[in-house]
C-alpha cells in the first residue's frame, strides 16, 4: 500500500511539474542555444560599450549607469538555414510574448524588425530584453542587465544606441559574426 501511495504522489508531482511549465524561459533559450555553432553568445561588461558619456542626458547617464552588463545571442542566417532561422525566431517571439514581458518600444525600418520589452515594474525594471532580426543577416537577442534600471531612462539611452554614439570594443565581434561570408 505504501509503494502505491509513494508512485501516486511521485505522478502528481510529475504531473504537477508539466503542467507548470509554460514553455522555454529566455534564460533556458540562452543555455540551450551557446553551445550551438550557429549562433554566437557573448557576455559583455556595461563598460565596454563606451558610450560617448559626454553627450547623455542626465537620465541618459543614469540609464548607462545602471547597466551592468549584457548578454548577447545571435543567429546569422544564409541560403542553407532560412528555415531554422525562421524556426528560432519564432521561439524568440514566442517566449517574449509571455506576459512577464512589458512592452517599452518596437522597431521596423529598413528591413530590420525588433522589440524592446522589459521585465520588472515601472519603478524597478530587472531586465531589459532587445530583440533584433532582419531576414538576410540574423537576429541578435541581448538582456540587459542591471540594478534600478528604469523604463523612462532606458527608452533615452536606446535613442543614444540608435543614433550610434557607441565605441563598444565588445561588440566587435558581434559585427564580426554578420559580416562574415
């Protein structure tokens, strides 16, 4: 009878744990995919952007330096992996549709398409996550990571980062990873 007992509750508890999982988490897709050889993860210190510090507003500079460091995964595409591509992408978007994720901007210019979504409340975000595809490249996916990052200020140093008033020796090999043929 207790062998019984013990194989019901081990069940429900399995049982308990599947239903449970809402699919892969952002984190979980990191792991899973930075041993993979076609993509390429980095983990780049704040610092190592250098942001041309002297041209930020003073939430601009608040914003930068509550960052303190980013996590970067990228999937470059080519004529044999459209479809895997498309395939990972679809993961992307949807674990970013997960209800965690507030909505701070969306991109669509030129043939680029992104999203930036944070996870946090309004006051105190605890990640900031940008998502960048174009079908003929790749896509690149970087947390942003920090302490007291808010909303407001990080939408004003992404326009910095659009505007392209970055010297970021890390990203070298970002810009590397889509440049090569």
């Amino acid at each position: 009878m207790k062998l019984l007992t013990k194989i019901s509750v081990t069940m429900m508890l399995i049982a308990g744990m599947i239903s449970c999982d809402s699919g892969t988490s952002l984190q979980e897709y990191y792991v899973q995919s930075q041993e993979r050889s076609d993509f390429l993860s980095l983990d780049i210190p704040a610092s190592i952007l250098k942001i041309e510090e002297v041209e930020l507003s003073p939430e601009q500079r608040e914003a930068y330096e509550s960052v303190h460091k980013l996590n970067i995964l990228a999937y470059k595409t080519n004529p044999d992996n459209t479809v895997d591509f498309e395939a990972e992408k679809s993961k992307v978007y949807d674990i970013l549709s997960g209800t965690d994720y507030q909505e701070l901007m969306r991109i669509n210019a030129n043939g680029n398409s992104g999203v930036v979504k944070y996870i946090g409340s309004d006051d105190a975000v605890d990640e900031v996550i940008i998502f960048g595809s174009n079908d003929t490249l790749g896509f690149a996916l970087v947390r942003v990571l920090g302490d007291d990052m808010k909303p407001a200020n990080m939408m004003k140093l992404m326009e910095v980062v659009q505007k392209g008033n970055i010297n970021g020796e890390g990203l070298g090999q970002l810009k590397n990873f889509f440049d090569k043929n």
